[in-house]
C-alpha cells in the first residue's frame, strides 16, 4: 500500500479535521484534541 503525504487543500480543512476526530474520539481520554493539533501545524 502506498501513501502520498502533502498539505491539505483550503477546501478540505473541515474533511481533514472530522476524519481526525473521528479516528481519534476517546481513544486515549474522553473526546479528543487531536484534531486542533493538526490544524495547526
């Protein structure tokens, strides 16, 4: 399986950040924060 990491597209923040809380929703704590850290890298 191959993989191609690059910046997500202005249109595809929202995408990018429900995927993530979706992956990461009580995982290691109830909610999650995960989510607002890729944000903002």
């Amino acid at each position: 399986m191959y993989l191609i990491i690059r910046l997500e597209k202005q249109s595809e923040y929202k995408e990018v950040e429900n995927v993530t809380r979706e992956v990461f929703w009580n995982k290691y704590k109830p909610g999650c924060d995960e989510h607002l850290v890729v944000l903002e890298i």
